[in-house]
C-alpha cells in the first residue's frame, strides 16, 4: 500500500469511529429520555386512576416523546456529520 492509501484508510476509520461515537450517544440519550418519559407518564396515569384514556394518552406522549428524542438526539447528528466536509487536514488535527 502507499502512504496516500494508508492515510485514506486511517481517516476513513476516524469517521467510522466519529460515527459509531455519535450514535452510541444518541441511543444512550434517547433511552435516558424514554425512561424519564416514562417516570413522568406513570404518575400521570395514576393520578388519573389508570383510566383507558389516561393510559392511551400517556401511552401516546411516551412514544412520541421518545420518537422525537430518537430524531433529535440520534438521527439529527448522524445526518449533520455527513453534510459537513472533513477534508484530510481536518481529520488529521484529530
């Protein structure tokens, strides 16, 4: 292999790293989310006696609560890292 072949090998593995890194972090936090999500939600629904409607209702916030933490705190940042260019001089300052 050159050394132009090596380099592109070495930064390619950097961005997979930067990539895995950011979404091991997004699914932490969005799993941080669904469980505060869901601390919130049971008392909600017994305050409320565990009615059908509570439970459809709190049931309903969870899952969009924890779709929009999916999409902000997961998918966001993995779209955003591939818009941005990392020409070989910004990888190599890492």
């Amino acid at each position: 292999m050159t050394t132009a072949e090596l380099l592109t090998d070495y930064i390619r593995t950097v961005r997979r790293c930067l990539r895995v890194q950011a979404a091991a972090r997004g699914i932490a936090l969005t799993l941080l989310c669904g469980l505060a999500l869901t601390l919130l939600a049971v008392p909600a629904a017994h305050w409320q006696r565990f009615t059908e409607e509570a439970v459809r209702w709190t049931r309903l916030a969870l899952f969009a609560g924890t779709l929009a933490a999916a999409g902000l705190l997961l998918v966001l940042p993995l779209v955003r890292r591939r818009k941005i260019p990392l020409d070989t001089a910004t990888v190599l300052l890492y």
